[in-house]
C-alpha cells in the first residue's frame, strides 16, 4: 500500500470517526509537534489565520520541539481534514497528534 492510499485510509476513517462522534459546526482541537522554529510555529498560526482560532504554544523541555494546540470552530469533518493535509503539505517534519 502507497503512503498515499494510507493517508487517504487514515482521513476516511477519522471523516467517518467525526460524523459519528460530533455535531457540527464544532470547536476541534489540533495539535501539532514542530521543531522550534519561528518560521514552522508562524506557518502554522498563518493557516488558522482570520478564523477565530485560539492558538498556544508550548516549548519542550529542552526547547527543542513546540507543541503547538489550536483551538477552532470548524463546520464539518471535511474542514477539519482538509487544514491537517494543508498544514502537512506547507511544513516539512510536521507531527499532527
């Protein structure tokens, strides 16, 4: 199995998970693990950018990693998936949690 056919496994699966689990429009909550670097951290919040989000970062204990949480309203599971694929794509070495 390509690693394409196993991301788009994995977000048919969390889309079927969200149905069935919220009723939307819904606050979600991401998390994201990146290298600490001002430009990923800023990449991040730029995404969320101008939607309401509640976005905190946290540095680990050696300030090697930022978590960083957002905090959003989203209107469906689809929403939600899409920002994971876009954050994924515009940060190299990005963990979503």
């Amino acid at each position: 199995m390509s690693n394409k056919q196993k991301e788009e496994e994995f977000y048919n699966k969390l889309r079927v998970q969200l149905e069935e689990s919220t009723t939307w429009p819904s606050a979600y909550l991401y998390k994201f693990i990146v290298k600490t670097e001002v430009d990923k951290i800023k990449a991040i919040e730029d995404i969320f950018n101008h939607s309401g989000a509640v976005i905190k970062t946290t540095e680990s204990k050696r300030g090697t990693y930022t978590s960083v949480s957002v905090n959003v309203v989203m209107k469906d599971p689809d929403e939600v998936i899409s920002k994971y694929i876009e954050v994924s794509r515009k940060i190299e070495g990005v963990i979503s949690l």
